[in-house]
C-alpha cells in the first residue's frame, strides 16, 4: 500500500514504521520542524521496548505536500487536535478521488473537520489501545502492546476498512474490525475526560488522583454527562464499567504513576490541548441536545483558562 501519515509524533511514527517495515511505501508528514530535521538526518529512532531502532522514512514538512505526493492510497491522521485543521488545509493536494484516510485520533467529531477535505465516503475512523511517547525530536518510545478498532464513517467505505485492516495486520499492529466503533469513541473519550483532564487540572498522576476525595464522584458525573450525550446519538454508554476502568487504570499496578498525554502536553510542554474534542466535544453536543453538561462545560473553561495562564502554544 501507499501510505502518507500525517503526524510523525509518537503515535505517527508507530504507525509509519510498522507499516514501513512490513514494506509498504510509507511518507510522513510533519509540522514540527525539528523533528523533520532529525529523522531526516538520523532517521527516525524508536526504541520498541527496549530495542534500539532507526528507519530511514521520507518525511516532509506540509509546505512541502508536492513532494510527499506520491498518490497515496490510504492517508492516516495522527496529529493532535489543535493541529489537524491546519495541516489539512496544507496538505489538500494529497487528497485525490480513491485516497482513502483513517483517523485514528483521540476524541469525539474530528470527522466533521475531515469531511472538509475528504469525500464523506472515503472517510474511516479507529480507536488504538496502542501508546507512544516523544523522547525529543526524531525519537521516540515504543513500550508495551496494543490494538486498533476500525470501522468506515459511511457503508460504502467497508472494503477498504478490510484492506485497511489486512495491511495493518500484516505490519503486526493487531487491528480488529469494529461493527460500532462509536461506542469505543465515546468510551475511550470518556476515559480520556476523566484522567487526562482532571490530571492536568490537579497537577498529579494517575494514582494520586484517584485517591483524592472527590474524583470518583467527580468522574461518575462527568461520565454521566457522556453517556447522556452518546443516548441521543444511539450509543447506551456503560457507565459502571467505564468508571471501574477508570478507576483500575489508576491503580499503581496498572499505570497509576503515569502523567496522561494532556498532562505532559500542557505542563510539561505547554503545549495546547484535545479538550474541544474531548469534554469540550460533549459541552457543544449538550447544547445542542439540550442535555446539562455542567462538569464539561466547567472542565473545558478550566483547560483554557490554564493553556492561556501557561502561554500554551
Ligand atoms: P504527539 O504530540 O506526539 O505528536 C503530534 C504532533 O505534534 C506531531 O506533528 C509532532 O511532531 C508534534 N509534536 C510533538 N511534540 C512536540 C513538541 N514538543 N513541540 C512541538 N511539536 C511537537 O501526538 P501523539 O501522541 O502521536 O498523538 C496523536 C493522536 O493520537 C492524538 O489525537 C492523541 O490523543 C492520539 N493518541 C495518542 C496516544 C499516545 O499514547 N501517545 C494513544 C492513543 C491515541
């Protein structure tokens, strides 16, 4: 297959080079400049838990989409969400009649953003349990195992949701057809609304979280506010299991001492956020359902608030 990852951060790169090493024709593009440099110059280093690796992959700036053209079949999005619309616009001449694209990206309705590029049929979406992490510019930590759930956003898209699934397969990325995938959205984006922002907010990790006296009241309401959003598009959100699995991935066996991706992006890096997909995602669907969103709608202020307060980029 000929594949264009947009993105070539840690969830990127993980894509592109497994999918490289299974020897298909792999492009990244990447709006980072630095990292462009480093994996142009030293390849991009992986460590894939615990052993060194370097692929020499071409990679590309978005200014540079002519020369990243390469007619790809399938095009993959992994950039964070502040930064998909931009890198959209700017790499438009990929996008041809049978290109097909796959957003893998956390959070809820990046499809309303891609429809503005993408014909509505040519669109797939996933959920990946895999993880990934930047070390710094053109290197990054592979460490532990996942999966990824795939369906088309329209029925025409289901074939190439299978060969989609096929080339993933045969590059050793354990994906799985999924007959509703937008449970796993929301669900996965619940996860997130809980853990990510509340970590974020209190300045903790996982574990000292979930010890603290008000989270899992906290996150019982917030997950609330999910589920009520999803029943109006159809999907009866678990709302039990999802705060028990909260609740267990906090657990110091499980990654408990570990600062969520929102955490890391916002004070670590000051970077800005997910959260318009995320709680913010159900504040404008509580709107527009006439649900109550209070904690979303509180929680995505907050996360404004403190990317504005840190100068976050
Ligand atoms: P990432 O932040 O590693 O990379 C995204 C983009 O940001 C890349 O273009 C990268 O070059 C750039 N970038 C990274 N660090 C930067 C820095 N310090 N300064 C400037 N630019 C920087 O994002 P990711 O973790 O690969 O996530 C991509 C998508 O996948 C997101 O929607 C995320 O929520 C989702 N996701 C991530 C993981 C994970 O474990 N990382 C797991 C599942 C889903």
């Amino acid at each position: 297959m000929k594949i264009a990852v947009l993105g070539a951060g840690g969830m990127g790169s993980r894509f592109g080079l497994y999918l490289h090493r299974a020897g298909n024709e792999v492009v990244m593009i990447d709006g980072w400049k630095a990292n462009v440099d480093a994996i142009r110059a030293n390849g991009l280093k992986a460590d894939l838990n615990g052993t060194e690796i370097v692929d020499r992959i071409p990679v590309f700036t978005p200014e540079e989409a002519d020369k990243a053209d390469m007619n790809a079949d399938l095009i993959i999005v992994l950039v964070k969400a502040p930064q998909l619309e931009g890198i959209l616009e700017a790499v438009k001449p990929l996008f041809k009649e049978d290109t097909h694209v796959i957003c893998l990206m956390n959070g809820i309705g990046h499809e309303d953003v891609l429809k503005k590029y993408v014909k509505p049929e040519n669109i797939l979406l996933g959920v990946t349990m895999w993880t990934a992490g930047m070390k710094g510019p053109g290197s990054v930590e592979l460490l532990g195992d996942g999966y990824v759930e795939i369906q088309e956003l329209y029925p025409e898209g289901k074939e190439e949701a299978l060969k989609i699934i096929d080339a993933f397969d045969k590059a050793g990325l354990r994906p799985k057809y999924s007959e509703n995938l937008h449970y796993s959205i929301y669900r996965k984006a619940c996860i997130n609304g809980v853990i990510n922002t509340l970590c974020a907010l209190m300045d903790c990790n996982m574990m000292e979280l979930a010890a603290m006296p008000y989270t899992a009241d906290i996150s019982r309401k917030i997950v609330s506010e999910f589920a009520a959003c999803a029943a109006k598009e159809g999907v009866t959100l678990d709302q039990e299991e999802v705060n028990k699995a909260i609740l267990v991935s906090c657990e110091p066996e499980h990654i408990g001492k570990h600062y969520p991706s929102m955490y890391q992006d916002l004070i670590n890096n000051h970077r800005k956020t997910e959260i318009d997909y995320i709680n913010g995602a159900i504040s404008r669907k509580g709107k527009r359902y006439d649900v109550p969103t209070p904690y979303c709608d509180l929680i995505t202020e907050l996360i404004h608030n403190k990317e504005q307060f840190i100068g976050a980029k």
